[in-house]
C-alpha cells in the first residue's frame, strides 16, 4: 500500500533518461532538474505512496548515472520530497503560479543543499549558471503539472 | 496495477512521520558522502547501482546507435564508394608515415638504450563510448560503456583523436566514471613541445580553456605553443597534445604570468574516445591477455 505506483518508476525512469542525455555544452548547463519535478509531482498528488523515501531512491540513482559525490542528490532530492510532504494539502489548493512559486523554492533549496555539500568538499563557489535549471524547472512545471492532471484520473481508471 | 482511490482514507499519512524518515535518509546520505569522499568505500555500491541504472544508459544512447545504423544502412553506394576511396588514400598516406615513424621509433630506443634510460614504447588502445557527460561548471565527469570487465583501472588516462581527455577516476564492472581535463579540481602535467619547458595545466571549468598559473612571467611561451603531456606522474602517457596556448597576458605587477591554452582534444563532442595503456611492457601485456574476447 506504501509502495509507489509502476508509473511513477516509469516516469522516474523518464526524468533519469531527460538528465543524463547529452547536449551540446552551451545548453547543458540550462538542463531542469527532472528527477526533482517527477518527485514533487507525484508527492503532491499520492503523498500515500511516494515520498521522502522514493525522493532518496531517486537521488541516489542520479547520483550513480551523473558520477557525483555519492549521496549528495539523494540528500537534496530527500529535502524536495520531505517539503512537499509537509505542504502537499496546501499546495494542491494553489493557484498555478503560486505553486509555481513554491517549486521554484524547493528547487532553489535543492541546488542550495548541492552548493553546501560542494562547499564542505572544496569546490569552487557557482556563478549565475546555478539560477539556470531552475529558472527552466519553474517553466517546465506548468506543463507538467498540467499533463498530470489529465493523466491523473486515467491511471486512477486503469 | 491500479493506483487505489485516494478517498475512505484517513486525512494524516500513516506510518513513521516523514520527518522522522527524512532525518534518518539524512544520517544515512552524510555516512555514504563522508565514505564516498574520504576513503572511497562505496565502489561496491556504486558498482551494484550501476548495473541497475545500464539499461536506462543504453536506452538514452539509443537514438544515437540507431541513427548511426540508419545513416550507414541509408547511405548510398555511391557515397559509400567515395568515401571508401577517401578511406584507402587515408590509409596508403598514414601507412607512409607510419614507416617513417616506426624507424623512429627504432632509432629513439636505441638512443635511449644508449642513454640507459626506460623507452616507454609500448601503448595498447581500446575505443570506448560516451554514455553520459556531466558539464555542470564545477565538475566536468563523463561515464564511458568500458569498465573493469575490459581491463579498465581507476587512474588510466582517455585520448580522442585529437589530445588528451582526461583520465578514469573509478571503474565498475560495465561502466567506468572519468574526470576531464577542463575540470577545476583536475591538473595535467605538460610540457611546451617547442622548448620543452614543463608545467602544470589546471581546469577551468569551461571545455574550451585550460589554465597555466604557474609560469613565471620571464617564461618563453608564445601564443600558438602546443602543450603536449609530459607523462610526468605517470598518469598520462607523454607525448600527447593537450592544448594551444592562444593567450599569454605578462603583467609586471604580478609575479606569475596569466597563460590560457585551447584543450586540442574535442572535449564538447564526439562519442567515442580511447582508453590508453601504457608504460611498462608487461604491464601492457597483462592488461591484453586479460580482455574479455568480443
């Protein structure tokens, strides 16, 4: 009953494939951080079965394809998840730039976990282009929040 | 399987409280960072995770495999034909100038033998392909399709046609993870071909520039110089072009001179790339024997 549904490993599968594809450099660094709209979508609407504990798998996996600091997404993606747990009865009654808005938040959170993590490592401190995937993230969610509520009730039937 | 109804259910989530959850997923993600960062203990994990995740690499490489079979199979004869002839014509030139090369190569280990110094001659070569690049500003990695299976080992450096890519920083057993050289935290011991000089070559987090700070401002580097590696550190094997030095800023204020160099290997495309092995003879051997035949 806790489990998540077959079609959030599909999509998860999907974003993993979205942010591992290979672009050319100057459009890679403007890549939305898919893994984290898959999460916060399927937490806002069955927050019964995905949740933080799926956000972990699904950092962790992106951790192993992108060949980062093993668990450093999973960190920040957990965080995304837990938030959206938190706030996932008040989010569904936004407005859809509200919760725009309140995606944006959680994935400037998310990127600001990966800085910290960078910094305690010793990396280099970021430049503009750390505001780029989620400028795009925000812009990406507005269809895809869209094409979920359709697809909501379908999977509901099926 | 059917996603059950979200009605007749309690409006609280049941369970252990997702705080509770997140601080433990937390504890749990700071032990494998401190592990993965400090001690590198996690190649066991990484390595069962990325058995997992193959399927999903291959699937994004797809398109491109099927788009080269596509092309090969939809290609004309005519075109097949010219290129066949532009192929052969390539072959008959390298193959004279291979000649010349392997009297060269001759002759330097003789000099060498004469100098009573180690000829590293032997080199051993294996094209793998890019599954995936990661090209965040602050950490330029790659994951090839070539892993431990093939004889792949933490360290050993990746050429394309062109000069020096980087180098291999863990293999697992399908996949190897590796590091560029335009990585800020990456250096690469050069040396200028023209005069010799050597020095060090810093990522900059950009795959069209290498830093090299370490020159002082009397040094005999022009814009143009190629940087070929110095195999110093035994990481890269020498010879190698790393890059064209295409700035040369000499401030006297400063006691080091600002030198920016072009990476000569094409970091930003292509697909395939070539794992190096070399140095001792027999470890070059070793490494032959134990490929898994195709």
């Amino acid at each position: 009953m806790s489990t998540p549904p077959w079609q959030f490993w599909l999509t998860l599968g999907l974003a993993l494939m979205l942010s591992i594809i290979p672009l050319p450099y100057a459009y890679a660094a403007w890549n939305p951080d898919w893994v984290a709209l898959v999460v916060i979508l399927w937490t806002l609407y069955y927050p019964r079965r995905v949740g933080v504990g799926s956000a972990w798998i699904g950092g962790l996996l992106l951790d192993v394809m992108q060949g980062s600091l093993l668990g450093s997404q999973a960190m920040a993606m957990t965080l995304v998840g837990y938030l959206t747990v938190k706030f996932y009865l008040r989010m569904r009654v936004f407005p859809l730039g509200q919760q725009a808005l309140a995606v944006a938040m959680f994935l400037t959170l998310y990127h600001f976990v990966l800085f910290w993590i960078e910094g305690v490592i010793g990396g280099p401190s970021p430049g503009l282009d750390r505001w780029y995937p989620i400028a795009l993230g925000v812009v990406a969610w507005v269809p895809l929040q869209a094409a979920f509520r359709i697809l909501w009730p379908r999977i509901l039937k099926t | 399987m059917a996603i059950q109804s979200e009605q007749h259910r309690p409006l609280l989530l049941r369970g252990p409280s997702p705080g509770s959850r997140f601080l433990l997923l937390w504890v749990a993600c700071i032990l494998l960072m401190v592990l993965d960062h400090q001690q590198n203990q996690t190649q066991n994990i990484r390595a069962a995770l990325s058995v997992a995740t193959y399927p999903l690499q291959a699937l994004v490489n797809m398109p491109f495999a099927v788009g080269k079979w596509a092309g090969e199979s939809l290609s004309s004869r005519n075109t097949l034909l010219s290129e066949n002839e532009e192929l052969r014509s390539q072959v008959l030139q390298q193959q004279f100038q291979l000649q010349k090369l392997n009297a060269l190569q001759v002759e330097n280990t003789r000099l060498r033998e004469m100098m009573r110094s180690a000829a590293e001659v032997a080199e051993r070569i294996l094209v793998a392909e890019i599954r995936s690049m990661d090209l965040d500003p602050y950490r330029h990695r790659m994951i090839i399709n070539k892993g431990s299976r093939d004889g792949a080992y933490a360290g050993q450096a990746i050429l394309d046609a062109y000069g020096v890519i980087g180098q291999i920083t863990s293999a697992e057993p399908l996949t190897s993870r590796a590091i560029l050289i335009t990585d800020p935290s990456h250096a690469t011991p050069v040396e200028i071909n023209r005069n010799g000089i050597r020095t060090v070559a810093l990522g900059s987090g950009d795959t069209r520039e290498l830093n090299l700070p370490f020159l002082p401002n009397s040094t005999d580097i022009q814009v143009g110089d190629l940087l070929v590696s110095s195999g110093l550190g035994g990481q890269f094997p020498p010879g190698y072009p790393v890059g064209v030095v295409f700035e040369v800023l000499r401030d006297p204020g400063k006691n080091f001179a600002t030198v920016r160099a072009r990476p000569s290997a094409q970091l930003d495309r292509g697909r395939q790339v070539l794992l190096v092995w070399f140095g001792e003879p027999q470890r070059v051997r070793q490494a032959t024997e134990e490929e898994v035949p195709e």
